[in-house]
C-alpha cells in the first residue's frame, strides 16, 4: 500500500494536470485552480477510513476547511450576512472536522467500501451538490477532479499490491481491495449503493429545489424555513384526506 506522502504528491500531479488541461479548454482560471486543489485533496479521502491517526486527522482537517468554501456561493444564495457566513463556516468546519471523522472511525473498516468505485462516484456527487455554480459545466468540472483524485488514490494502492523482488512476481492479499464494486459485506454494499442513489437523485433534482426554495438571491432562511415547513404540512394534510 502506498504511503501516505505518495498519495498526496500522486493527486496533487494530478491536479495540477486537471486544472492546466481545463483551464486550456475554457474553464476559468480559478475555477481551474479550484478544482486541481480539489483533485489533490481528494487523493487523501479514502485515508479516512484508516486505522492510523495521523492520515484521518490530516485529511478530515484539509476536508473541514475547503467544504464551507465550496459552499460560499450556496451561503449567498440563502443571503446570508458576512457575519452569518463565519458562523456558518465554523460550523460547518466543527461538524465536518470532529463529526466525520468519528463517523469514519466507528462505522468503517479500513479497505472496505470507502475504498471502492462507488465512494468515488458518492464524493464525486456531494462535490456537485455542495458547488453552487449556475454553470454545471463548472459543476461537473469540479466533481470530476474529485472522481480523479479519489481514483487515483485506489490506483496506487493496487499498483503497490504486486512487487518484483529479485526478479520474482510478489501478489499481495489486498490485490483487488480497493478498485472493486463491491465487497464481501453485503450490507456494507447495499448501504454504499443506496447512498449513491439518494445523491444522484439530489443531484438531478437539485437546480429545482434550490430555486423552489431559496431563489436566486433574494431569500431570506426564515422565509425559506417557513415555505418548505408549509410543504410538509400541506402534503401531510393531503396524505390524512
């Protein structure tokens, strides 16, 4: 298994790769530079489910202080205040920082679905929902990065999993461990691919929601807070009919 330095360096060429070639065909600059610093980070993602401290702790760290800014444009869609949005920062960072990772540590083993092709598809997926670009070109542009960055840390773990020693050909037991589609869980599977679904739904639906309830720019969270309230209770009022 690659180390964890390697990994970092490994999706880190590779963003910056990203960013070059998309900025080449059209993408603005720091939307271009956004998402090769997105490849990078995500190269580090898959550790989080790691029995070593250090590679969790750096990696929900570096998690924790990028997500919110992603979500910048999302906070002013929802007209938030400068002081509103720090507050929404910290929190944001708090939850992520010390909540993920406890998540991660109780309910994850390390090399089981979190090191998969469908974890990739599912960060991919949250990467799309929490950018709040009007542009789904620079939305799938920066899910994308994510998808490579995840991806490439599952590459190097099985290239490290076949060795030539003195000529000879060494196969590892985690050889297919981590670019799978499934494991020997089958909970663990169903519980992956049923995430993945629900996010892809949102995903679709989510230029629809967002506008419903949140508009462009001139919503307040109270007004959008009362309107989604008065949805649920017509619909349960139609539901008891």
């Amino acid at each position: 298994m690659a180390d964890f330095k390697t990994h970092i360096a490994t999706s880190s060429a590779l963003g910056l790769v990203y960013a070059g070639a998309g900025h080449a065909l059209g993408i603005p600059l720091t939307s271009s530079l956004i998402a090769g610093g997105l490849c990078g980070l995500a190269g580090m993602l898959p550790d989080l489910d790691s029995d070593s401290g250090i590679p969790v702790r750096e990696t929900a760290s570096f998690t924790a202080a990028l997500a919110p800014v992603l979500m910048m444009e999302r906070f002013e869609h929802l007209g938030l205040s400068r002081e509103e949005m720090v507050l929404a920062f910290g929190g944001s960072y708090l939850a992520i920082r010390f909540g993920l990772a406890e998540i991660f540590k109780r309910y994850t083993v390390h090399r089981g679905m979190w090191h998969s092709l469908p974890a990739a598809l599912i960060v991919a997926v949250i990467g799309y929902l929490l950018c709040g670009c009007h542009d789904p070109l620079i939305r799938f542009y920066k899910a994308g990065a994510l998808f490579v960055g995840f991806v490439s840390h599952l590459w190097l773990d099985e290239l490290h999993s076949v060795q030539v020693r003195r000529g000879k050909l060494r196969v590892k037991k985690s050889l297919g461990t981590a670019m799978k589609l499934w494991g020997d869980n089958s909970w663990a599977n169903f519980s992956t691919y049923a995430k993945l679904v629900v996010l892809v739904f949102l995903a679709f639906g989510d230029t629809r929601y967002f506008t419903r309830y949140f508009g462009e720019y001139e919503h307040r969270i109270e007004h959008t807070a009362g309107r989604a309230l008065r949805d649920v209770l017509e619909q349960g009022r139609e539901f008891l009919r």
